[in-house]
C-alpha cells in the first residue's frame, strides 16, 4: 500500500485523503538542486527520524526509527562527496540542519530519491515531514501535519513508497 501525492494539497493513504504541502514551485521531472520542486515519481521510504525532546516516544512504525541529535546534518552541497547524505555537524560544505526550531523536523522520513545512486545536482533532503502551520510550500518534501504523518507511520513499512504525482 504506497502513499499517493494525487495534487499540490493532497496525499491518499490507506482509503484517506490527507492535507498535504509539497514544493513551492510545485512538481518537476527534472528535479534540480535549489529549485523549490518536488520531484515526480515513486519512492520508496527509508526510515523514520524524530525529536525526542519534542515527541514522548519515537513514532510507532515498522520504519526503522532514529532520534535527530543536535549535530545531525544533510548535505545539500552538490559538488561534496557526501552530498544527499546525513552528516554530522560541523560540516564544512553547505548542509541543512536537522535539528530545527520551527518543528517542521520533529519528525521526518527521508525518501529514497537520488540516492541510489547519488547524482550530483539532482535534489537532496527530499523528505516527508511536518507541514508548518499554514500548509506553506516546502523546498521540495512533502509535508503533512504531525497528527497526520505519525498516522501514517503507524501503517508504512520498509516496502511502502510514495507515489508523487504532477
């Protein structure tokens, strides 16, 4: 059973719809680093990372599940060896943090997009997460709210993908 991103504001799972945000550029087949898209196609889901200073217990799923320590990164420099790939901090190329104030990393599942293999350029930190507040667009994950995402989680395992129409 995969999850379905069926338009910009919405994602089917398991005979539900859900409010979703994705790129706020929309969708791309030709996804490039930096440009606010979120990649069409199916992918699959790696495993599930989350706060546990802001969740009272790791999210219930069959996804194997990490906490996010302080100095968790992901590399978004597409020239670094490591780009599209978790670092850990300080890191001397260009990154995102993982640990964030605005909670939108409270929880997060990394998606198997450009990683097998990594092309440089290509997109990186493709990710489900938490969506802000006003369903703003992201910088190319899929977003949902925490209520919604830790649902989903309950129910997706490691041969669960997303379907990300566009």
């Amino acid at each position: 059973m995969n999850l379905r991103v069926i338009s910009e504001t919405e994602l089917e799972f398991d005979d539900r719809t859900y409010r979703c945000a994705v790129g706020r550029n929309g969708f791309t087949r030709e996804k490039i680093e930096g440009d606010n898209c979120t990649p069409v196609g199916v992918f699959p889901l790696r495993e599930c990372w989350w706060r546990a200073d802001k969740l009272a217990e790791a999210p219930r799923s069959p996804l194997l599940t990490r906490a996010i320590a302080k100095d968790d990164g992901w590399c978004d420099e597409p020239t670094d060896a490591y780009y599209n790939t978790h670092v850990k901090l300080p890191f001397a190329a260009s990154h995102e943090k993982l640990w964030r104030k605005d909670g939108v990393y409270d929880v997060i599942v990394p998606l198997g997009y450009n990683d097998d293999p990594v092309q440089a350029g290509k997109g990186s930190a493709i990710f489900l997460h938490v969506a802000k507040p006003d369903y703003a667009g992201t910088e190319g994950c899929v977003a949902l709210a925490l209520p919604d995402l830790l649902e989903i989680l309950q129910k997706a395992d490691a041969a669960t993908a997303i379907e990300i129409g566009g």
